[in-house]
C-alpha cells in the first residue's frame, strides 16, 4: 500500500490525459485496440491515480485498512480518517474549532492520518489541505461496519464524507458491509474493483456510488444489481425507562422493518446481492419544483397577499 503525509503529497497528475487515453478510440472507427490500451497505461503511469480514502468507523478500524491496502493496487492512497467513531453524523461537520492531524500509529510505520473531526470533515479538510496539486482523482468511505441501503443513506456517516467528496467534485464511493463478522477482505477486493472501473471512465460529478455487501465472503453472495435507493432495513424507536430526578430518560431500540419498495436496493440487499446504488448530492425535486411554479409565490412576501 503506498501512503503519503502532508509532506509529499507534491507529485503531478493530469486529469486531461486521463480522458483523452481513455476515449482515445470511442470517436475513430478504425482505431486499433492495442494503441489505446497502451496509450491509456502509458498515461495511467506517467500521472498517478490520487485516491482519498477514509470512514465513520474511526482510523483503527479494520475495515478502512483492509479498504486501503486493496486500493494500493489501484493507484495512490492518502488515508485521513476521523481519529474516533463518529456513525451517524451524516454530512455534518464542525465549526470553529483547529484541526489537529497526528500519524496513525504513532510512532510506528504509517498507515494513514486522523483528524479529530467528523467524517464529512475529515474529506473536506484533506481536500483543503491535504490534497496533491492535481487533486484527488476519487474518494473512497469505508468499509464500514453495517449496512447503508436505502433511507438509511441520509443519517450515514460513510455516506456523508462521500457527499463531501462529491461536493467538491470528485467522483466518489461509499461502501458498506452488513455481516461485518465475516472480514473485510473480500468486500475490499469488490470495491477496489469497481474503483478500478471508475478510473477507466468519465464519471459525472456530484454523484456518489454506494455500494453495500449483505456478506463478507464471495460463497454467499448471489450476485451484483445497481437499484435505486428504497426503504429502511432497521427503524429506530425509542422507549421510556427509569427516569433521574427532574428529567425523563428514553433509551433507543431497533424495530422490525417495514416491507421492502420491489426493486429497490433494500429488497436486493435483503436477499443476498451486492447492490451499488447512485446517489445524487442534488436533492432537489424536479416534479413539486414545477408545482411551486403555479404558486402565487409573491404574494408570500407581501402583507395580506
């Protein structure tokens, strides 16, 4: 696994090249094979592919170190990490406070960086800060341990510090792994695949990939879908328990599901497929955008309007 502090993170890359040796033959017809390939790899070694790798789960975590060591086989990994657990913080970060970056670990051989900051925040500052010349060709959030189908996505912090990613434009990855039980290698080796893929093409910005494994091993997978994401594999509930003197105490608790959208990534995860699902950072929805156009919306300014 190659890895790089804030200290060498100088060396050039060339996004333009990139693309030309890529597409160098989608436009000629009689445009050998051979040339392409060879152009496209001369290219991939003269400009390193710059990967940001990081998780919600906290630098230590076995999943992100299993992540990075595959993609080290990809291209050029910089890991910065939240230095604790921070799930659940979705795209947040923190404000008004210094970042303090230390080595992971301390004192021994380098396999990465923390930042006492949220996942989201970590990405942005190793954009801000961290990044080579050129920028990061891809961010990369996870392994994390647990599933992150369907509206789950929303409160995800591995799927938030990809946001962050795709806010700034780089193309990104969210990957998660529901039976964390079973290891972390095969799920590195399908993402570090698919990152592969992604360096082959031009993918749109603002688009974030999650992908999401049921199983940590390849006997008990059936098989890989892109769905669309769609209902919520836990729901939280929460119930009263003893309370302190003047204040009511309530505790959280995992319910049931509610059944499954047909088609959507929920049901497919739900019943043993890999599933990648593309998440816009635009929320935006164009059907009621329209439907607001018929509002007198003016008159919401004006008094008695």
């Amino acid at each position: 696994m190659h890895t790089r502090t804030a200290t060498d993170l100088t060396r050039r890359s060339s996004s333009i090249v990139h693309a030309l040796a890529a597409f160098a033959c989608s436009a000629v017809v009689a445009c050998a094979v051979e040339p392409a390939a060879e152009t496209r790899e001369a290219a991939e070694a003269e400009s390193p592919y710059h990967i940001l790798v990081t998780n919600d789960d906290g630098i230590e975590s076995p999943g992100i170190q299993e992540l990075a060591a595959e993609l080290g086989k990809v291209g050029e990994v910089t890991v910065v990490a939240p230095c604790g657990e921070r799930s659940g913080s979705s795209m947040s970060i923190l404000l008004g406070q210094g970042i303090r970056l230390r080595d992971f670990p301390e004192g021994g051989e380098l396999a990465g960086q923390c930042v006492d900051a949220t996942p989201a925040g970590a990405v942005l500052f190793a954009i801000e800060a961290l990044a080579p010349e050129s920028g990061f060709d891809v961010v990369v959030s996870g392994i994390n341990r647990g599933a992150n189908v369907g509206d789950v996505s929303h409160m995800s912090g591995t799927v938030g510090a990809a946001m962050m990613g795709a806010y700034h434009g780089v193309p990104s990855v969210a990957a998660s792994l529901g039976d964390g039980s079973a290891g972390f290698e095969y799920a590195a080796r399908v993402v570090a695949r698919f990152v592969d893929g992604l360096r082959h093409r031009q993918p749109e910005p603002g688009v974030v990939y999650s992908i999401n494994l049921p199983r940590g091993t390849e006997a008990d997978t059936r098989g890989v879908t892109a769905r669309p994401m769609g209902g919520s594999y836990i729901r939280v509930e929460y119930e009263e328990i003893e309370g302190t003197e003047g204040a009511r105490v309530f505790r959280p608790r995992f319910a049931a599901p509610d059944p499954y959208p047909a088609g959507s990534d929920s049901e497919a995860y739900d019943g043993g497929f890999i599933t990648i699902t593309p998440l816009r950072f635009d929320w935006t929805d164009r059907p009621s955008l329209e439907e607001l156009e018929g509002w007198d919306l003016e008159g919401l300014a004006r008094d008695g309007g």
